[in-house]
C-alpha cells in the first residue's frame, strides 16, 4: 500500500522550477543539501515506543520524495508490495516523530539525522544500508575549475550553512590546501533555487548544487557544466565514499520478524538494482508516484544521483569517516557523540 502525503511544509521543500518541462522536482538529499540543521529529536516515553505492526502485517516504510524513492520504487510496484506499507513525506521532520513513537519501523533519512536518532532514542535505532551516496556537484559557466585547487580567489554560491554541505566542502577545500575562511567566498543561501537564480542571471559563474538541481540547471542555464564532482574529491581526500542518505530501522521492528526484515532488503537491493539499470522503467514509476513530476526529468537524473545499496563492513567504514568529519566540525551535527558499533545492521 502506498500512501502519498502530502502537507502544507511540502510546498516549501526545496522545489525547483522546471522550465523545460514546466514540473517541479524535489528531494531528499537536497533537503539535507540546502536547507536546515537535522530535526529536533524529542525522546519519546517508553509506551509509546513499541513498534506495534499494522493490522496486516506489514512493514511499514517512509520515505522522502527524491533519491531515496526512486531507489524503492520498483519494490513499490512490485509483485510484493502488498507486504510493505510505504508512506512518502516532504520532510524528514515528519518522518521523526512517528519513527521514534514506533508508529514507523524503517525510514529514509539523511544520514547525519540516522546518528541523531541513534542516541536520542538510546539505541532503539539502527541503519540498515547506506542507499544514497554524495549528490553534490560544483558547476560552473566557464571553463577556469577543473580542480579543487582552481577555486582559489573564486566565488562560490552555495546552500547548507551550518549543516552537511558546508561542512563537506571546507573539509575538501582545506584537505586541497585552499583556506575556505580566506582563499575563496563561500556566498550561502537558504535554497537551490535562490543559488540557481545567481548562475541564470549571471550574477554568479560557480555554485555547490545537489541533484536534481543540477540536471534542471544545466537544463536551463546556457554554457553550464559540471566542473567537479564532490564524490570524487571526498574519495581523494577521505578515501571513503561520500554518503548522503540511508535506511533506518527500530531494532524492536527488526527482532520482531528478522526474516520478513531480511526480505525486505532483499527486494530493496533488488529494486536499487532496477533503478541504476533499467531507467525507462524507473523514471515512468517515479512520475506514476509523483516522487518526481516528469519521467524525462527522472530518467535524465537517475545516473547522476548515486542510488546504491551499501551494508556490511562497506557501510560501517563509509558513515564512521562521514561522522568523524561532521563531528569535528560540530558535534550536534551527529547527535553530540559518535554511535557505537550497536547502530551498525549486522543483517
């Protein structure tokens, strides 16, 4: 069963004019690349915290209109869907609450947000797989950055002050010998859309984008081009994998049925498999949803969108140096502490 949920706080999420084709897009990853700090987390009491199932049965899943989704989409229309009760939001602090109360077993969430609930729910939450990597990109119109080090004495308009897309790009700034306090200027802004506008009225040449901003800006902004991918310059400098997004799940939810959970990602990693090779399929799924309004859109950002499925030691390895750079960089940002090797899904 999916339910499409749409509330008043989704108009403000993030969406970006489609000129082409005249839709908008919206996601995830891009509410944890432009906008604010990880939702607050409230602890909920201890009796509202069992995670009672739905009266069929089924899992219940939410997820956040973007990346994520269309990693779940084919799943979603799969022969087994009637096994899972997937639930779509604007905004990960919807997604919070009902997590915490037990009122969700798993969800899609940024990654730092998966920490925070880790210890403000002591440990009730665990992170299944990573199921977005990086999703940001410097695009520029010209041709003088072809590498980190080109952005010396550059302007760079950007989003996510104070939050993870800042604290990535002074890591990979600093880490390439660029002071990013005194060698370049880093010009903020609450949205993609506003640091959008900069490049199509010419007022700025070079901007720090997530997907699918990037695809409709290149759409749309004449002489545009991706001039650095950030997953690759987090990868020279961290040697890990840049990661954006992942899948949670209550521990009490998984103990309940560990098979049906083990099933659920067995038809997740099957359904991210669909979605990074058979696009036409997944992009018309992703309109049929309204996870993306356009299927031309989706299809266009699928490959550029960095949808995996990463568990195990690959995982653990990529979000505890992900955690180590956030949380040099301020603490909150991760909940105040590091999660122990218990937030880890062992399968």
């Amino acid at each position: 069963m999916f339910k499409k949920l749409m509330s008043a706080v989704a108009a403000a999420a993030l969406c970006v004019s489609l000129a082409a084709c005249g839709a908008t897009a919206t996601s995830e990853a891009a509410a944890e690349a432009t906008a604010t700090p990880a939702p607050a987390v409230t602890e909920a009491p201890a009796e509202e915290t069992a995670s009672a199932e739905t009266a069929d049965g089924a899992l219940r899943v939410a997820g956040l209109k973007g990346p994520t989704t269309m990693g779940l989409v084919n799943l979603m229309a799969g022969e087994d869907a009637a096994d899972y009760d997937f639930e779509m939001y604007g905004k990960a602090d919807e997604i919070v609450p009902q997590l915490v109360k037990g009122e969700l077993d798993a969800a899609a969430v940024p990654a730092n947000l998966a920490a925070t609930l880790y210890q403000k729910t002591n440990g009730a939450i665990e992170v299944a797989c990573i199921n977005t990597l990086g999703v940001l990109y410097v695009v520029e119109n010209g041709e003088t950055v072809n590498s980190v080090e080109d952005l010396k004495g550059k302007t760079i308009v950007t989003t996510g002050k104070g939050t993870t897309p800042e604290y990535v790009l002074r890591y990979i700034l600093t880490e390439n010998g660029v002071d990013p306090d005194n060698e370049v200027t880093l010009d903020f802004y609450s949205e993609a859309t506003e640091a959008l506008a900069q490049l199509q009225a010419g007022t700025s040449t070079i901007a720090m984008l997530p997907q699918p901003f990037v695809t409709s800006a290149l759409a749309q902004v004449e002489g545009l081009r991706v001039a650095l991918d950030m997953n690759e310059e987090w990868e020279k400098v961290a040697g890990s994998k840049l990661v954006t997004g992942v899948l949670v799940a209550r521990k009490d939810a998984v103990e309940a049925d560990p098979a049906r959970f083990a099933a659920f990602m067995d038809g997740y990693k099957a359904s991210v498999e669909a979605a990074n090779t058979d696009l036409e399929n997944t992009a018309a799924l992703c309109e049929q949803y309204g996870i993306v309004a356009k299927a031309a859109l989706a299809q266009k950002a699928l490959p550029n969108c960095n949808i995996v499925f990463e568990t195990g030691d690959e995982m653990k390895t990529d979000l505890e140096t992900y955690f180590n750079v956030l949380y040099a960089a301020d603490p909150t940002s991760v909940g105040g502490q590091l999660p122990a090797d218990d937030f880890y899904y062992a399968g």
